[in-house]
C-alpha cells in the first residue's frame, strides 16, 4: 500500500461514510438523494443535453480535422490489443449489463408503460420506441465515454502525464494540479465511478435474481440479492488478481462470445423478418430525427419534460457518471491507436451493435407483446425471461443470459478495481493487488447498500447526484485536450 495517493483514503473514506449512512439510516438517504436528483433533474436538464450533445459533435469534428491523424502514443507505437479484442473490452466495460437487463425492457416500456410521444399502446408509441431507445444508448453514450478516454489517452500515451484525470488539466491550471485542486478533482472522479459501477452492480444482481425468479418461483429479496453480490465478488477479485491481460481480456472475449450466441439464437427462433425490418426502419428514424432529440426539452409541455428528465436525462447521467472508469479503462487499452482510428472505433461500433442487440431483443418482445403476451406487467429484470417464455429452447435462453449477466458484472467490477486502483495510486498502470482488493470490497458495499435502501429507484438518484459535478470537469478536460493539440500540431508543423 505504499503507492496510495490521498486520493485513496479521502475517496474511500467518503464511500464507507455512504455506506454507513445507508446501513443506520437508510429512509434518510433516500429521501436526501431523491431530493438532489429532482432538483438537478427538473433545473438542469437542458444543461445535461446541451454538454452531451456538444461531447458527440466534437468527437466528429475531430475525426474529420487534421488532429485526426495524431497518434495516442508516440509515432512508432503500435496497438496492444487486436481489433476484436480492443471491441470486446471496451464494449463489455462500458455496456454489458445495460444491453442485457434493457434489451427488452426499454423498447417495451417506451411502447407500453412510459411512452415518449402518443398513447401507451398506441401506433405512434410503436413507431418511437425503438428509435428512442437507440437514441439513448447510441452516439450520445459512446460520446461521453469516447471524450473522457480520448483525453487521458491523449496525454498518458504522447506526452507521457500520469493517468490521472486531474493530469488532463495541467494545460490550463499548471502546478495547481498537483496540489489540493487536483486532489478534489481526482476524488470526484473515483466517487463517481464507485458509485456508478454499484448502480450497474445493482442492476446486475437484481436482474440476476430476477430471472432466478421466474425460472425457479423462488421469491425476490435483498438477502438474495446480497448473496449474488457476494459470489460475484468472490469471482470478480479472482480476475483482478490476475491483471489486466489475462482475467479482464479472457472474460471480455468470453462475454462476446456468450453475447454472439444468445444473439443468434434469439434471432434465428424468434421473428426473423420483423426484427430486419424494426432494425432497419428505427435506424432511419433514429437518424432523422437525432437533432431533434438531442436538444428536445419540451417546456411547454409538462408531461413530455418530466419523461425527458425521467428518461433521457437520466441516461446521460448515467454514462456521465460512468465516464470516469469507462473512459480510463478504454484509454489503458488504446495505446498506439490514432485518433480518427480511436474515435471511430469507440463511436460507431458498440453503437451498432447496440441497435442490432435492441432490435433483436425489442422486436422479439414486441410481437408477442402485441399477440397477446402480458410482457410489459413484468418487473424490468424479469422481462427478457419473460420474453424467452414465449419462444422454443426458453430454458438454455434464460440460462446463457444469466451466465451473460454474471460474466458482464465481473468483467465491469474487475475493469473498476482497476481504475479506482490506477486513480488512487498517481496513474499506475499496475497498481497493487491490495489496493484493488480494497476498492472491489468497498464498491460490493456501496452496491448492496443501494439496494438496500430503496432498490433501483434510490440507485438512480445517487447516479444523477454523482454525475453533475463531473461533467464540469469534462468540459475542461475537452477545452485543455484542443489547446494541447493546437501546440503539439504546431510544434509537428515546425519541423
């Protein structure tokens, strides 16, 4: 432990004071957290969409500007990971578990429980559904995960910085980050990344118990809840224990594997041409209107404003609040790469196949939903189960899924641990084994403490809460990322 930064015991002494205020009082911290959700919601919901849709248009601007070519390490470095390797590790640290436990609850709920636009029901809900949910986890999300891991990248791998968040802003406040300012921006980074990997845990252990539910009848319950936690994380410090090339590598290309097959499964059995088609329609539509939705706040109407702040507002908190360690582990894993070649990467292929995901997975629901299936009366993590009931081999369905869901929740509290454990000990990109076995403890307390006091409901309000100072810091990171590329540029043409 000599390596520790402050960083560490501040950060972690924040996260055991939650979860202490969780364990004694936890009516309390969900009436406190659900108030600073709604508040930041309603009052700053046009920021949110104003710097996320800023975050998309840079990264375009940058693959098409002559900064595009500039390498994210020195000239001669080469990539460290193959391009199926490099997909399959970003996308199960930055989507996993969100793909399985939405893939056919949001075009579901956006068609039948919580329309953006028409009737629940309705044609115009039908139509909506799945283009919104591609608008939700598409270019927007990769986006901000792509703005955070373009930066640290940037300056870890070409100008040799430590990977440190805080490091990304000596352009623009020098030797100030390396003392108490610096420090307050690291402990930002790291709080929000343990709190939003515990959101995902959460979700990953109730939907885990979700389809044990449906599969077995036995009852839902924090107990169980806590037991799957604690198996996870039992196999989760295992893989931390064998480093980053190894555990985090073989578990991603295992996850994508069990992704492909589930995959093809789905869309052999289920409704092959309706899914082709929904796919192909909802990306038209998803295209056409994206502008529109990217800045849509609807203030004179009071119904559609709180479904985008209940809806859209909500997701890019989420993957704000997720930026931290998604970002940091996609730049770990990036080195050698140009930026063009990186952002395209990071922007258009997980978001592909996030729409080939959700329109296998949605459209499946879909059809039975409107044969006569009651699939949208299901709680959200017993809904894919629900779904697999409806079509042949339901019981191997459901059982890939659930070793699916448990591979993604180790592979992403594994990929955590390494980055908590990088960002308290000045950037390591091998930080010692204790210091990740630390965070694993303290990100499985926080993720069953959450749970504790009000399942999902109260983990989304801590996961807005912890996003908006963050992206604060985002905005100057890009701003210190262009002046350092406007001088290294300059420095290149000089030559």
């Amino acid at each position: 432990m000599k390596k520790v930064t402050s960083v560490f015991w501040i950060a972690l002494a924040i996260t055991l004071f939650s979860v202490l205020w969780g364990s004694l009082a936890p009516k309390n911290l969900e009436t406190i957290t659900g108030n600073i959700q709604a508040y930041i919601s309603t009052h700053f919901g046009w920021y949110y969409l104003l710097i996320v849709t800023f975050f998309v248009v840079f990264c375009l601007y940058m693959i098409v500007s002559p900064y595009g070519k500039m390498k994210l390490g020195k000239p001669d470095d080469k990539p460290d990971y193959s391009y199926p390797t490099w997909f399959a590790m970003l996308f199960s640290a930055g989507m996993g578990i969100g793909l399985v436990f939405f893939g056919a609850a949001a075009p579901i709920q956006q068609y039948m429980t919580n329309p953006p636009y028409g009737e629940p029901g309705s044609e115009e809900a039908l139509a909506n559904a799945m283009p919104i949910t591609f608008f939700h986890y598409g270019v927007h999300a990769w986006g901000i995960y792509a703005i955070v891991a373009l930066v640290l990248a940037y300056f870890k791998f070409r100008r040799g910085a430590p990977g440190l968040v805080s490091a990304t802003l000596e352009p623009l406040f020098g030797e100030k980050m390396k003392g108490p300012w610096g420090k307050l921006v690291d402990v930002v980074a790291v709080f929000a990344t343990v709190v939003g990997v515990a959101t995902t845990l959460g979700f990953g252990a109730a939907q885990i118990n979700g389809g044990v539910t449906y599969l077995t009848g036995i009852g839902e319950g924090f107990g169980i809840q806590l037991l799957i936690i604690v198996i996870v994380t039992v196999l989760f410090m295992i893989s931390a224990y064998t480093g980053i090339s190894k555990g985090i590598k073989y578990l991603s290309n295992a996850n994508m594997g069990l992704a492909v097959i589930l995959f093809l499964i789905m869309i052999i059995i289920g409704p092959t041409l309706y899914i082709m088609n929904m796919m192909v329609d909802s990306l038209g539509a998803y295209l056409q209107n994206l502008p529109r939705e990217s800045l849509r706040v609807a203030p004179n109407n009071e119904d559609q404003q709180q479904w985008i702040n209940n809806w859209t507002v909500f997701f890019w908190a989420w993957w704000i609040a997720w930026s931290p360690f998604v970002g940091i582990f996609i730049a770990r894993v990036s080195k050698g790469r140009t930026i063009r070649e990186f952002l395209s990467g990071v922007l258009l292929v997980p978001s592909l196949v996030s729409f080939l995901w959700f329109s296998t997975f949605g459209s499946s629901a879909i059809e039975k939903q409107n044969a006569g299936a009651d699939l949208a009366s299901l709680a959200p993590e017993q809904m894919l189960f629900g779904v697999f009931d409806q079509y042949p081999l339901s019981l191997l369905l459901s059982i890939i899924a659930m070793m699916l869901i448990a591979t993604f929740f180790i592979t992403s509290a594994d990929s955590a641990t390494f980055v908590l454990g990088m960002q308290t000990t000045n950037g390591s990109l091998n930080p010692p084994k204790a210091v990740k076995f630390a965070w694993g403890i303290a990100q499985s307390a926080t993720a069953a403490v959450l749970l504790y006091t009000g399942g999902l409901q109260a983990l989304q309000n801590a996961l807005i809460s912890a996003a908006f100072p963050f992206s604060f810091i985002m905005l100057l990171m890009v701003y210190s990322l262009f002046k350092a590329l406007r001088a290294d540029k300059a420095a290149l043409d000089r030559q």
